[in-house]
C-alpha cells in the first residue's frame, strides 16, 4: 500500500477517455438517445435554513456515449459466448447470464495503437479498414508489445468528426474500423478488453450500416472479448502515450446489455 500511495504521490497524469454525454451527441439508431432534465430546481424548495438542492432525471440507452457492451450484447444462432443459450438468458426482461454486472472492473495495462500517426494522416478515411497488418505496424512503429490481459485501444482520428453527428455515424459513407483480421490478432495475443472511437468497434461500409458486425461476434461471442466504443483518444495520442494503466468499471446494471463508462488512462507526470 505504501508503495502505491509513494508512486501516486510522486505524480501521474490522468487522461479522460470518455465523450460527454448531453441531448446533441451521436447516437446509433439502434439505441435510445440520451435526455435529461432538471426535475428540481434550487427555490422549488427552501428549508429553514435557506439552502435548497436541485436534481435531475436522465434516460438513455445502455450503448450510447462512452460505453462498454456486455457479452449478452450480441449472439450467433441464439448462442452467447461460452454456449449460453440468448433466448433462455434474456427470459424475464434482463439477461440471466453476461450481463453488464458480469464485467469485473478493469486496472491493468492499456496499449494504444495509433493508426493515424503510422500512416501519416490526422485521421482515418471513411470506411477504411483497420488490419491485423496495420495492428502489427503500429506496435511496431511505437515500440510497444500487445500482451495476454492488456486492454487495446485503437485510434483512427474519428472523434474530429463528433459535433457533425450524421458523419460521425457514416451510414452514407461508412466509418473506418477494425475488420476480422484485426478482431483476431487481438484476440490472438490475449486482450482481455479492446475499444476503439467510432459508434462500433466495426469497419462500415457506406449504405450498409450495422446489417453485419462480424467483430462484435467474433470478440463478444467466440471470445469473450469485451468492446468499448465512442472512446475519444485524442489527447492521449497527442502527448506520445503508448502504454499506461487503463482503469475502467462499468456501472452494475443487472442483466444489461451494457453500461455508459468513463474511462482512464494513467501514466507517470
């Protein structure tokens, strides 16, 4: 403990990984976007003592913003990672198995790969696909090695496009994205966690929108592979930063498909 406590004490830099969440941001048309209000308002209500307290209300859909999907969040022919069967685990309204609540929280070590930086450009072009080559190069090109029970992020620039969001969303010029080469050199060397910026943790092809997400079966139900998405990587691809200590925990929503997460990423000042 006292080690830990010295090393924080000496200095680390802690960077945001999260988008914020208010009414204007992208949201997937598969989701329910998010709302808020201010329910209670300072003076609805004054006590003795002239203090008051406002709160609110908000809704959302569980995969809208920074979020983590669950391995109940996608199945192949009604089966969820490990054989579950989808239609008997959802049973109720709410998964009996894999839901978000399953999800351990994570401290471990995150690898950033940063495309954009191994070719050249301040980000990804639409639809253009994210390879297990290009996964290769980055680590490479960055000196660093993806190991079992890292968390991978991968960056494509994407987030410069996040106040526009019908372009964020792509579905009339797609959203570059990891393919299934990639998705298997991940989990190839272990990760226990990956994400990456876009909307999904998907290459999109202009028109096709989300009609077939092979990543997300091949993490969430061959592999069991947890996918954050929406993850605004900007910064931290800015100051150089290639590996660090990921710390992320998803809310405990029992039985949900997944949770909003506001993720971070430490390194030494």
């Amino acid at each position: 403990m006292d080690a830990l406590l010295s090393a924080v004490a000496a200095g680390v830099r802690i960077f945001d990984l999260g988008q914020p969440l208010e009414p204007t941001i992208p949201v997937s048309p598969n989701h329910p976007p998010f709302r808020s209000a201010l329910m209670r308002r300072h003076g609805d209500t004054v006590r003795a003592d002239g203090s008051s307290a406002a709160n609110d209300l908000f809704t959302s859909g569980t995969h809208v913003g920074t979020h983590v999907d669950a391995l109940a969040h996608v199945s192949l022919d009604d089966r969820l990672f490990g054989g579950a069967s989808a239609s008997g685990a959802q049973t109720g309204g709410r998964f009996s198995s894999h839901g978000i609540e399953t999800m351990p929280p994570l401290v471990c070590r995150g690898v950033l790969l940063d495309i954009p930086r191994l070719q050249g450009v301040d980000c990804l072009e639409p639809e253009q696909a994210i390879t297990a080559a290009d996964c290769d190069a980055a680590a490479a090109a960055q000196g660093v090695e993806v190991r079992a029970g890292d968390v991978v992020l991968i960056r494509s620039g994407w987030p410069r496009h996040w106040d526009d969001p019908t372009f964020f969303l792509g579905h009339e010029h797609g959203v570059p994205g990891p393919d299934e080469s990639a998705a298997q050199w991940i989990s190839a060397k272990g990760a226990v966690c990956t994400g990456a910026e876009t909307v999904a943790y998907e290459q999109i092809i202009a028109g096709r929108g989300h009609a077939l997400l092979p990543v997300h079966v091949h993490l969430l139900v061959e592999t069991g592979i947890n996918i954050i998405e929406m993850l605004d990587l900007t910064a931290l691809a800015a100051a150089g930063v290639s590996e660090f200590v990921f710390v992320l925990a998803p809310l405990k929503i029992v039985g949900a498909t997944g949770s909003q997460v506001r993720p971070l990423a430490v390194v030494s000042a």
